[in-house]
C-alpha cells in the first residue's frame, strides 16, 4: 500500500494532459490545459508569473509557501489556491522538505447565448453559472479542501490508466467536481467566520451542573455524567476544578444536595432521615456529619434557627 497515494500519478505523469478535454456545461466551454501532479524540490522557487487562464494548485504533502500579488501565506498539506487570469504569484518550496502540487489549468469561455445548443439543463446551467461566478470573485488566500477535491485528481487519473467504457465521461465530471468542491470550500471558509461560536467549557459545565441538579436525588456518577456529555471522567474533573473554585466532582454534587437538604428543612417538618433520603444521601446519619461540617452545626440546629428567624 502507497503511503502517498498520488505517488501512482508519477508512472504516467502527462497522462491526462495527453487528452483533449473540452467539455460544455451549462453555458460555459471549459478547456482543460494542464492536469497533473508536479513536485518543487526542497528550497524551489518559481518566480512572480502570471497566467491567461484558471488554475487551481492544491498541495497533497510536503509545505512551502506561496504570495498573491503582493501578500504571502504559508502552504501546508490539505490546502489549496486559486490563481485567476492575470493574476501575479509566486511559489516556493520549505528549504528542507519538498512540496507536492496537484494543478488544473482550465481555460472557461462563456458561450453567446444565440449560440446555445437548446438542450441545456436549467438546474446545472444555474449551478454552472453560480459556480464559475463565484470562481471571479473567490478571495486570493489558500483555503482547507474541505470538500474534497483533491481525490478527484487521482479518481481521473485511475479512469485514464484503466480506460473503461465511461473513463472519458468521469475524467470530465471530476474535472466539474473540482471546480465545484473548491467554490464549495471558500463558501464553508467564509461562512465558518461568520458563525457566532460558544465557549464549550462554559457550555459543558452548565450541561453538567443541569444534569446534575435535575438528578441529585438519585444515584449520580461522574461516570454518568461523562457519558452525557461524551467526554471521558478526566475531562468531567477537570471542567469542574478549573469552573467550580477548585472542587471535585463529588463536592460539587454534595454542595447541590446540601443545598435541597437546606431547602426542605426551612420548608417542610420532614424528618431528616426522609430529606436525606430524598436528597440522595445514603441516610440520616451521613447527611448528620456531613452538613455540619459544612455549616457548623446539624440538620435540626439549622432548621429551629430558620424557623426561629421567621418566626421572629
């Protein structure tokens, strides 16, 4: 197995640009010019150059870095750049690690619209124009492949080798796919920075703490918790000493229970047994030790100082 899987694409590394792809979708005549994987050895450089047509570079391995027109941004694998006509740049490999480059030069003609055919599609006529739209005005900073489109390099260049009945036809589509995944790739950029964000500590804690006051009465684990939350009990601990002033898991779900214990005993005559029981302790004699550690003194002693208090 391949550990660069478009190592493959080196055997036959003008197989594609032997092919004359011309292909028509929705109102455009898209020429395809380059389609290939190249590769700039450690420290190459190519100098400010621009191209007549688009072209789209995306960097499978290895890094470098690359300046559009006069703003220079960093290359890393997983990414990708849009060059469109006329459009100065320049491209540099790391001084130490060689970088990988899968490019598309397209050549896109819109046709006269006396000139159409009459059978166009309407749907992909409109997705073809919103598309190459988008492809004037794309922002000139690399992008993530969200979206996928590298795999379509080597998914045309597999159909070309194989030469099945239909291999012309995909190697066309993909070359539509990438078009597509990469416009599709700034509109996720751009809208992701759109999005307003939480901040998940703070939004897991306070799932917590409602879980947790709307189960204290039962049997309540961090394990329970953790598996609410899909976080491990480690996590669960340390959400709680960095939100909760340093406490553990456990004191904060006793301080939950002391707090129904406080609640019942100023407003009920239920024995303390029973709102012990009621608030999750294991008995009477526990929550005896345990509240007045807390607060001084017991159950009883909290409940006729309330009462007292009201009463006065």
């Amino acid at each position: 197995m391949l550990s660069f899987p478009y190592e493959r694409m080196r055997e036959r590394q003008d197989a594609l640009e032997r092919l004359d792809l011309k292909i028509s979708w929705g109102p455009y005549d898209i020429h395809v010019l380059r389609f290939h994987l190249t590769q700039f050895p450690p420290g190459r450089a190519v100098g400010f150059h621009k191209h007549a047509e688009y072209e789209f570079h995306f960097i499978p391995q290895g890094k470098g870095k690359v300046i559009l027109i006069d703003q220079e941004y960093a290359l890393k694998p997983g990414m990708f750049y849009l060059t469109g006509p006329e459009i100065m740049h320049y491209q540099e490999a790391d001084a130490l690690e060689a970088m990988d480059e899968l490019c598309l030069h397209v050549d896109i003609i819109e046709r006269p619209a006396h000139e159409g055919n009459g059978s166009e599609d309407d749907w992909e006529a409109a997705e073809a124009r919103d598309c190459i739209e988008k492809l004037k005005t794309l922002p000139l900073f690399p992008a993530a492949d969200l979206h996928q489109a590298m795999p379509r390099f080597l998914e045309a260049y597999q159909a070309c080798i194989d030469n099945y009945a239909g291999s012309y036809t995909t190697i066309k589509q993909t070359v539509i796919q990438i078009l597509l995944r990469a416009v599709r790739a700034f509109d996720s950029a751009q809208e992701q920075k759109q999005f307003p964000t939480r901040d998940m500590k703070a939004y897991r804690y306070r799932l917590a703490m409602e879980y947790m006051h709307a189960n204290y009465a039962g049997s309540v684990t961090l394990e329970d918790v953790a598996d609410k939350l899909n976080l491990s009990s480690r996590q669960i601990q340390r959400l709680f000493k960095e939100l909760h002033d340093g406490h553990t898991f456990s004191r904060v779900l006793e301080d939950i229970r002391l707090d129904a214990v406080c609640r019942e005993l100023e407003s009920s005559d239920s024995s303390i047994e029973s709102i012990a029981r009621l608030a999750g302790f294991a008995g009477g004699n526990y929550l005896h030790a345990v509240f007045r550690k807390k607060f001084g003194v017991t159950p009883s002693e909290y409940r006729k100082q309330k009462h007292q208090t009201v009463h006065s």
